[in-house]
C-alpha cells in the first residue's frame, strides 16, 4: 500500500528540549553576541575569530546534546509514513534519530564549507575548525551555515517537498524566519495542517492548521495518536 506523505517543517524549539539553545528566546542575543556579529557575512569579515569559535562552541555543545522523545517520534513515523523532515535546525538530531530523509534549510553544523566557493563542502568529524584549515582552492573553511542576508540553497527543493505533502507538520518553529516561514503557503488543498508550538501567535497560523498547544515532545506525543489512530 501507497504511504501518504508527511512533511515536518521543524524549528529551534524541537531541539530545544535536548538542551540545544534558542536564540530568540534571549533577545536575540546569541550567548551575548549580537545575531550579526555571528551570523552574517559582515560579521565573519570583521572578525573571524569570533565567527568561528562561536560556531565551534555550537558544535561542540551539540555533540554533547542528544535526541529527546520528538526527534525519536518522527523517526518511527517512517513505519506508517513517508516522513520528509524539513529543518531551520543546524544541529544532527534528527539524523541521530533515525530519521532517513533530512532537508537542512539552513546549512550542518557538522559539516564546513570554502569561504570562497560555497559548492565546497566539508563532513567533519570534530568539533574545531581552526584557523589555517583550508579548501581545496586554499582558502579559510568557514562553518557550513546559512548566515543572514545569504541565500537559502536548498528552498526550491523544501517548497518541491510542501507540494507534495498529504498532510504538513510544523514543529517548534514561530514562522517569523522566512523564506521558510512561506512553506506553508504551498501546501495543497487537500493537505492536513497541524501546528506543534507552545505559544505561536494567531495571525500567523494558517486558517486550515489544527494547533497543538504544546512543547515539542509532548506535542509529537499527542500528534502520534491522531496520526496512528486506527
């Protein structure tokens, strides 16, 4: 029999729970640094040091976290469904999981790219890109993320996967960053919409989206049982 195709869209508050941090949640700072000094091409100009132990902090953090119950459910979705996760996530939860097919939006923690040309990307199996690890062109390796004002590769294949979806799941996401918050908006008609997220304000929830009032694990929990429920 045909699986139906589920697409989750997920966010910050999905690995937030594995003690991965968020930085809305603090004024958007990011550990006491403004989101530009860290996150965008002019930062990473002014001040490469900065740039790269922040990220290698990230990283080394992120090896430390786990997966929690959320990434783990939509992991075993993929027995009753074909489950393509969409994620705003540079952390590798969702492929720790389980999870089999993973569209990182916005870049991989784990992994490097050329500050030079950004078709050359790296896997890493460290935390630490240091200064004077270099390309294959020779140039500094930068972290393997989407900065702001960057764009966002891998968005026509995300809105591809929001076409094709039976029913579309968001998951710890505010939908404020955008292109992804858009994604949405290219669900067919036919589609099942649930919102996964303790506290989304209204105007941006779609008129279709069932919402589910709750943190991640405990949303998944409870979307599990409306999904599986014979």
């Amino acid at each position: 029999m045909h699986k139906k195709k589920l697409v989750v869209l997920t966010g910050a508050g999905i690995s937030a729970e594995s003690g991965i941090k968020t930085f809305r949640d603090s004024g958007g700072l990011w550990e006491g640094h403004d989101v530009m000094e860290v996150a965008s091409p002019e930062g990473w100009r002014r001040n490469q040091d900065l740039v790269q132990e922040f990220y290698n902090l990230r990283r080394k953090q992120m090896y430390e976290c786990q997966p929690n119950l959320a990434h783990r459910i939509l992991a075993e979705l993929e027995e009753h469904y074909e489950v393509q996760i969409i994620t705003q996530n540079v952390d590798d939860l969702h492929e720790r999981a389980g999870s089999s097919q993973v569209l990182h939006l916005h870049g991989e923690l784990r992994k490097a790219q050329s500050s030079l040309d950004p078709k050359l990307v790296y896997d890493l199996d460290h935390w630490e890109i240091k200064k004077g690890d270099k390309c294959a062109k020779g140039s500094q390796l930068r972290p393997h993320v989407v900065w702001f004002g960057e764009p966002v590769p891998k968005m026509l294949d995300a809105i591809e996967l929001a076409q094709q979806a039976d029913i579309f799941v968001i998951v710890g996401t505010s939908l404020e960053v955008y292109p992804a918050a858009s994604l949405v908006s290219y669900v067919p008609d036919h589609a099942e919409i649930f919102v996964v997220d303790p506290n989304i304000p209204s105007s941006k929830l779609h008129h279709r989206a069932k919402h589910l009032v709750l943190p991640a694990t405990q949303g998944l929990e409870n979307l599990k049982k409306i999904l599986l429920k014979p």
